[in-house]
C-alpha cells in the first residue's frame, strides 16, 4: 500500500505528460466546427456607419439572405488584426481575380478604423456588415479574428478556416471546393 503511495505522484506527471505530448501533435487551427453542412446563422448586419452608398464595392451591410445564389466566401475581420493584414492581398486576390465573391464581417472595430484600413488596403468585399458588440459572430461560431467560412449556393457553410488565408489554404483548399460545389 505505502509502494502505491509512492508510485502515485510519478504516474499522475506520467499522465500529464501524454496529455501534453498529444496535444502539442493537434494544429491548433483544427478548431471543429458544430456548423459545417448546416445553414449560416440567419443575421442581419448594418454597413459601417459613414460607408460608401449602395452601388460601390462593400457598400450596404450584409444579411444572411446575400449569402444563397452562388458560392461565396464570408471573412471576419478587423483592423486592429495582424493577420488580417497579412492576409488582405490575398484575400483581394480571391475576390478580384480568382472570381468568388467575398463579404466581411468587421468583428467589434471602430467605424471610423475601419474605413481607414479599408481605404488604405484596398476593399474587396461585395459587402460588409459591422458586428459592433460581436454577436453575430459568435453565432458563426468565432474564435478570434481571422476566420473564413466557403457558403454553397443554399447558404449552408461548407468549410470554415481559423486564421489568415494563405496562398497555400487558397490553391489547394478554396479553390478546388468552390468548383465542386459550384459544379454540384
């Protein structure tokens, strides 16, 4: 019994141990999400107080009724976010030259920072709704800011990305599945 004792301490650090060693493996990006294959949140988004009318690029809020039709990508992103910069061009990229429409969610920012970084870094959103208080984003299910969910023609997500799209995630993830499944 007093052996037990003994061997108890050791094999609870041996536990410990594994427990770390196994999630250490994981990537921390394979955040499973409880939404793929099931509708987007139904949602209603104004623009950005002091956006651009309706007609120019990003103008108009966003709505869960925008996202059926086509194939779309839905970003969430911020101006106070690092990755989100990095990950503008390629995002810009997507939006202007790879032809999937993309909208934003601008995740609790400032208007008026907001309208700067988009002027400064170009705006290639169809359209983009302001989540001031971060709601709707937590209905998306929103860890942190970036994150990129593909929509299928029905407006239900089909693949969710936590962190910055790069050109690598594009090429051999985005693209491929928005031609399935604009294909099916």
């Amino acid at each position: 019994m007093r052996r037990l004792l003994y061997l108890l301490p050791f094999l609870l650090f041996l536990g410990v141990g594994v427990a770390f060693y196994l999630g250490f493996e994981r990537d921390p990006r394979d955040i499973p999400s409880a939404l793929i294959d099931k509708p987007a949140p139904t949602f209603d988004l104004p623009a950005i107080p002091g956006q651009p009318v309706q007609g120019q690029l990003g103008a108009g809020g966003l709505s869960s009724a925008k996202l059926t039709g086509d194939v779309t990508l839905v970003n969430v992103f911020a101006s106070w976010c690092i990755p989100c910069k990095a990950e503008h061009p390629v995002i810009t990229r997507l939006s202007r030259e790879q032809g999937v429409t993309v909208y934003g969610i601008n995740y609790k920012d400032k208007p008026e920072d907001a309208l700067t970084w988009l002027s400064r870094n170009g705006n290639p959103y169809a359209a983009i709704g302001a989540d001031q208080d971060g709601r709707v984003s937590i209905d998306w299910g929103v860890y942190g800011v970036p994150e990129s969910y593909l929509i299928d023609r029905k407006g239900r997500i089909r693949f969710k990305h936590v962190g910055p799209l790069t050109p690598q995630v594009v090429e051999e993830q985005i693209l491929p599945m928005v031609k399935h499944l604009r294909q099916g």
